[in-house]
C-alpha cells in the first residue's frame, strides 16, 4: 500500500484470487463503458462516472451508493488515478472504506507476478495480468535464463536475486507485436547472449541466432530449440524437461495469430499453413509435456499451464483439435475468418522490437490495453 488513500497496483493483483475473484476487495472502475468493455481488471464493476468526475460532479456516483459494499474495501480506479481518487475522496466522506489504485490502469499494466510451477523443476512463470503477457526465469545449478521479458527488467533481476541466481541469456522466442521486449537491454546490461532466431532479427545486431534443434545452456540442463514458425517467420518454442514454453505459437485456447507481419489473404493463408504444420510437429510430443504459452486470454487458472494431453481432450481450444484431426483446411479457413483486431500499436511496437526505431517516452502506454495475439 503506498499511502492511507492510495492502493499499489501489486497489492490489488495479490488480493485478486487466481479464480478471478477478490471476496476482501471490491474494485470500483469508474472509466466510461466502451475503455471498460474494451480492457478492465477481473471481477472489477463499472459505474461510468469518468466524464462526470473531471468536473468534480458527483451525483451519479451518488446515487449508486446503495449498490456499494459497507463492509468491504473499495479500490476505485481510472485511466491514470486521477478521477478514481476523486471518487475514493467522496466514497470516504460518506463512510465508505475507499482508495484509488495508484496510477489508475496504466499502474495496472505494470504488475508482474511470480509463479513457481509445481510439475516442473526449475521454471518461474512471471504473469502481467493487465496484458495477458507471460515470461519465464529457467534456472538450474545457480543459473538463469530470462525468456520473453516485458520492459520492465528490474522485475527479472529481482526475481533471479531473490533465488540467488546469475542471468547467463535471454531469449526471446520470437519478434514481439503487442508488448516491448526487455530482452535487448536485460542481456545488454548483464552482458549475456540475447537469443533470437534469425528469421525475426531483422536489423538487430549482437543477436545470438538461433536455429532448429539449438540449444540455450542454462546450469547443468538446456533449452531445446523447436523452430515453429506461423506467428512469425522466426517464432520458436523451448523445451525444457518435462515442459514445453510455447511462446505465441501455443495457447491454452486458442494459436497465435499469423496476420502481424503480413495482413494480406494470401500471406496470411500461407503463414497459417506454416503455423498448422509447426503445430502438428508440437503435438507429437508426449501427453505428459507441461504448455507453458506466452499469452493467456481470461484463465484464471495460476500458473498459466496444462499438460499437452489434457489440451487435446479439452474442447476449449478448436483450432488445435484441426490439427489433431489433420484438417488444415478447417483451420486455414476460421483463422482468415476470425481474426480479433489486432494489438494496440503493433506496427509501432514491431519496429521497436526490429531495432528500427528507438522507444520513445510513450514507451509504457504503447502496450496499454486488451491482449489481441490469439488467432480468434
């Protein structure tokens, strides 16, 4: 908690339950209806006061009063923490326990946090519950590696410091669309190998390419190289142990879209054609492989995780179940006919992640808002 009027956004997502639910915690967000529907916290309720706030009128929020919990906390949010904590001020003055979440949503999208993955040795899945976005630390013998870091990567130095661990790489497993790849800059700073394959380095330079059937030394263990492309040129997914980290190609509902590199029918039916081909070769691993996706959707399960065989039983993820049955052309035809729209400033971010451009100071709001990587 950083004051007596204002929640951490980290103490919010830890009294959020993995199931979505928050019993001790009421979240209040008074954004207008269209930003609520399009990206909002789990479990949170909308009352859309945000126009009304910024001229410090109150009397909608008034008379929804009676609708608010007595006996609980209420963190209120927004965009930016401005209006909320004007209606966490007025929520105090009529008896109501209130604060406002610091930094509204934009706090929100910072939040990272750590999950220790029972069925699997030596792998932390690091969770942004704001993007949907999901990183690894694989460590063995004292040694880590960092796979798909957001931006933020003091979150990654303290959770290998907090392990006693000393980061020797970092990879990403492909040319991210919807966030900004710390990895550069981790393994920069570290002076580590910053893995890619070569398929999606473009202008990058100091890059480590990475090939099919590579290996990522880690302590005594390593991280298989399967080249699975489809989401990208150069998407690759990691075998480690029992675990498979399947980057965006494999989603516990769903594949990775194959239209950010090139949006045009025929790239895009070509590209899924590949990605069909790079699943097939993924679901002849055993029913025992742990999938540890990058992305998640709206699970509430934590850790993000499934076993390869209770995927395929599960009916949950329909264009895998095209693959199981070898119907590359069912799957072809729903991705060209369900594409979502695509992330917010994905162009602007894959530049970014090219090395074609330099992150400005919109770097953090650049990746504000609903994750869009799934194929529908």
């Amino acid at each position: 908690m950083t004051s007596n009027t204002k929640f951490d956004p980290d103490e919010v997502a830890r009294r959020i339950h993995s199931d979505g639910d928050a019993e001790d915690l009421f979240v209040l967000d008074v954004r207008n209806e269209d930003d609520y529907d399009e990206w909002h916290i789990d479990s949170s309720t909308n009352i859309p006061v945000y126009d009304e706030l910024l001229e410090h009128d109150y009397s909608t929020l008034e008379t929804h009063l009676d609708k608010l919990p007595t006996e609980t906390e209420i963190a209120t949010v927004c965009v930016a923490g401005i209006t909320s904590a004007r209606a966490a001020d007025f929520l105090r003055e009529h008896g109501f326990d209130a604060k406002s979440i610091d930094d509204g949503m934009n706090g929100w999208g910072r939040v990272h946090r750590q999950y220790e993955i029972d069925s699997v040795d030596g792998v932390v899945q690091i969770v942004r519950p704001g993007t949907g976005c999901v990183s690894y630390l694989v460590h063995d013998d004292g040694e880590a590696v960092v796979v798909d870091p957001s931006q933020y990567i003091d979150r990654y130095l303290n959770a290998a410091d907090e392990r006693d661990l000393e980061i020797v790489g970092v990879a990403d497993t492909h040319a991210h669309a919807d966030h900004v790849s710390g990895a550069r800059r981790l393994a920069g700073e570290l002076d580590v190998p910053y893995y890619l394959h070569g398929d999606d380095a473009v202008e990058l330079d100091r890059v480590t390419e990475l090939e099919d059937e590579a290996t990522i030394p880690v302590g005594e263990r390593s991280l298989d190289v399967i080249h699975t492309p489809g989401h990208t040129p150069g998407s690759v997914s990691l075998r480690v142990g029992d675990a498979l980290l399947s980057g965006d190609t494999l989603f516990l509902r769903s594949v990775g879209r194959p239209d950010l590199e090139d949006g045009e029918e025929e790239a895009v039916r070509a590209a899924a054609g590949q990605l069909f081909e790079s699943l097939a070769h993924l679901t002849d691993l055993d029913d025992e492989t742990v999938v540890l996706p990058g992305h998640f959707n709206d699970e509430s399960m934590r850790p993000v995780a499934t076993e390869l065989g209770a995927l395929r039983a599960e009916t949950t993820n329909e264009l895998l179940s095209y693959v199981e049955s070898g119907d590359d052309d069912a799957f072809v035809e729903t991705i060209v006919e369900s594409l979502a729209d695509e992330p917010a400033n994905y162009n602007e971010i894959k530049q970014i992640n090219w090395g074609k451009e330099q992150p400005g100071d919109d770097v953090e709001a650049l990746e504000l808002g609903p994750n869009n990587c799934a194929a529908n």
